[in-house]
C-alpha cells in the first residue's frame, strides 16, 4: 500500500513537471528586447594629428660673418625686433666711422665752397676786372705818345701784350667764379661727393645693422641650427619663427571616410599633453589629392580660438562632427539581420515582439554609428526590438520579451 502510494506521488509529479516544461515551451524563449525610442545622436570621426601654424618665417643672415652670441632659447615666445643672433661687428663698425668720416668731409668741402672759394674767386673776378681796365688805358696812353713820335712800336706793343695778359686772366677768373656757382662744374663736384659719401656711409651702417639680426614678426622660435662661435653665410636659414597666427590642426583621414567630410564641420579637440582640456576647430581643408601610399586624405582644421598652451608640432585628438540626427530611431547593429549599409545584397530586417510573438520587420537604415544604425523606416518609438535574435527564431515564434 506504501509503494503504491509512493508511485502515485512520483507520477504526479512526472506529469506536473511535464505540464511546466510544456507550458514553457508553449509561452516561448526567454528573449531580451529594447524598447525603441527617439534620441538625438551626433556622429564623430576620430583622428589624431598635429598644431601647425600657417605660416613659418625663416631667419638668415645677410652677410658673412661669426655668431658672438644669441640671446634667445628654442622655444621662446620674440617680439618684432627682438635681437636673435648676434655676428661679430668689429670689422662694420670700423668701415661705418671711415664713411661718416668721409662724408662729414665732404659736407666740408661744400662749406669751403661757399664760403671760402667762392669769395675768392669773386675778388679774384673783381681785380682781373680791374687789371682790365688799367691794360686799356696803358694801351690807349701808349698809342698817343706813339702817334705824336714820343715812344717807339716797342712800347706800343709792350702795352698791348698787357691788354691780351688782362683779358686772358679776365676770363678765366669768371670761368673759375661760373664753376662755384649753383650748377657749375666744381659745385656739382663737391655735392656729388656728398652724396657718394652719404651712400657709402648709408652702406656701411647697414651692413653694422646686419651683424644684429632681429625676428622680422611676433613669433614663437621653433627651430635653430646654429650655435656661438659659428661662421653663418647670406641666404643659409638659421631660425625658424612661428608668427602669431590662428593655429591649424592637421590629420590624415583614411580615403574611405571621405564622403562624410564637409568644410565647416565642427569639431572637438584635445592636445596630448593637455588630454582634459578641450578647444573648438572647425574643418577649413580638404585636399582634393589623395595620398596613395598612405591612402589617406590631408584635412586642416581652423581653431579661431587657440588656447595658450597649444605649441606648434603638438599631437592633438579631434572628433569631427560629420553627421547630427535629432529625434531619430537608432537600434543595435547586431539586432539587424541581412544588408547593412549594402554590405550584403537584399533587404535589411529586424525581429520586433508583437502580441507575444518576433515578427519579422523590413527596415531601411541610413547612418552607422559606434556599433548602432539609424533606422529611417519600419520602425516606431514603443516597439519591442530583439536585440540578439535566436538562430531558430521565425515569423510567428512566441517569445517571452524581457525588456531592460
């Protein structure tokens, strides 16, 4: 009687198991689903790259000579006129006070003009003049006496080579007085020295002012090669300055990203040494070339708004914004079976819980997004997506959701 009663206990709980199991697979798999929803998203493309300055001023002598010093260090923030090397002067600054010496006697020699020669030669004129005068009236007294028998040819003749004497020196002391005057010979002489002598001194004092090479703009020094002591010739770059100008960022963004960049997308930045610190960019380039052994394309990004910290050749991160959808539906891509983005051909589809059972739903996509996909049709907010479908899961199949 025992046994039998213990059979029974056993059979009825064989069949009440049975029914449970049966009832279980009659209400379906346990299924994990996500309630859709709209949400607004923002698409970024990620890449690293590096600060450029649009502009680099190189800095060279002008003439040969021997660094004796240099007052700056790489790195340092110069000023328009500040003095970056420094050549041995010695040498110019002998051949400039040789020039001034040269050209303070020349405007010396315009003073002697006026105020010496000159004069001179007006008194000069003036007593020749006067000789003149005294020779013709000699002559004309000798002609008298000569005519009245009183003295002989010779004496007339002695008188008239003092009138020639006299005329002779007559015109060269007006010839002598006409070269010192405005537009004469000796004074175009002596002002054209003046200004051969102020040519060279303006000559040489350059050349003293080259031995002081100064930063030609406001500029960081983000190169050197040359030290003290070294020989530098004309032309042979020593200096790279950095001018104060609205910073660039440069990437390279690999070519099959291309069709999602667009000038004036915004952007979001780092440097590397500041990764907590985030500045504003904005994509201003975009080379029409693309490299084809890196397969990349160079883009350049304007940053209106340089932080203090951001230095020439840094390595930056930026996200660019290529894409903003507000208000859309987006779903997990592993929750979407057969093409995405028309990597396979055919329709892409989900599996959504309706009523208790996956039914299979068409959709079309639109953007791909850090493992999500934008759904533009065949899907509203409220439905119940399966997030990873089961392989043996077909139109009808009642499931059990389990939303988050």
């Amino acid at each position: 009687m025992k046994r039998l009663h213990l059979w029974g206990l056993v059979g009825v709980s064989t069949l009440a198991g049975l029914g449970f199991v049966g009832w279980q697979w009659w209400l379906g798999p346990i299924t994990a689903v996500e309630v859709l929803k709209r949400q607004d998203v923002v698409q970024t493309m990620v890449a690293s790259g590096h600060v450029q300055s649009p502009h680099r001023t190189d800095v060279s002598a002008q003439v040969t000579g021997r660094v004796v010093a240099i007052p700056v260090t790489e790195g340092q923030w110069v000023r328009q006129g500040q003095t970056l090397i420094e050549l041995d002067s010695s040498e110019a600054q002998a051949n400039h006070q040789q020039a001034l010496a040269n050209s303070q006697q020349a405007q010396v020699n315009v003073r002697q003009l006026l105020e010496l020669r000159l004069p001179v030669a007006e008194q000069t004129l003036l007593q020749a003049q006067a000789n003149l005068k005294v020779a013709q009236q000699n002559l004309a007294r000798s002609q008298t006496l000569f005519d009245k028998g009183f003295v002989g040819a010779s004496a007339r003749e002695d008188a008239q080579r003092g009138l020639d004497v006299a005329q002779a020196q007559l015109h060269i002391a007006a010839q002598q007085r006409q070269s010192l005057l405005p537009g004469g010979s000796d004074e175009a002489a002596v002002h054209s020295a003046v200004q051969v002598a102020q040519a060279a001194q303006a000559s040489a004092a350059a050349r003293l002012r080259y031995a002081r090479i100064a930063a030609p703009v406001d500029g960081v020094l983000i190169a050197r090669s040359v030290e003290p002591g070294d020989g530098v010739q004309p032309g042979k770059v020593l200096m790279v300055l950095s001018p104060k100008a609205d910073m660039q960022l440069v990437l390279q963004i690999d070519e099959k990203n291309l069709h999602l960049l667009r000038l004036n997308q915004a952007a979001v930045a780092s440097a590397d040494a500041y990764p907590d610190k985030k500045f504003d960019a904005e994509l201003a380039y975009i080379n029409p070339r693309v490299d084809p052994l890196r397969g990349s394309v160079e883009v350049k990004l304007a940053v209106p708004k340089p932080p203090a910290y951001l230095q020439q050749d840094m390595t930056v991160s930026v996200d660019i914004e290529v894409a903003r959808r507000p208000q859309s539906l987006w779903v997990a891509q592993t929750a979407v079976q057969g093409a995405v983005q028309g990597a396979v051909p055919g329709p892409a589809w989900v599996w959504v819980v309706r009523e208790q059972r996956a039914q299979r739903q068409n959709v079309t996509l639109g953007l791909t997004h850090q493992g999500r996909a934008e759904v533009l049709t065949g899907l509203a907010p409220g439905d119940w997506l399966v997030q990873s479908p089961l392989p043996a899961l077909h139109d009808g199949t009642r499931v059990r959701a389990t939303p988050p």
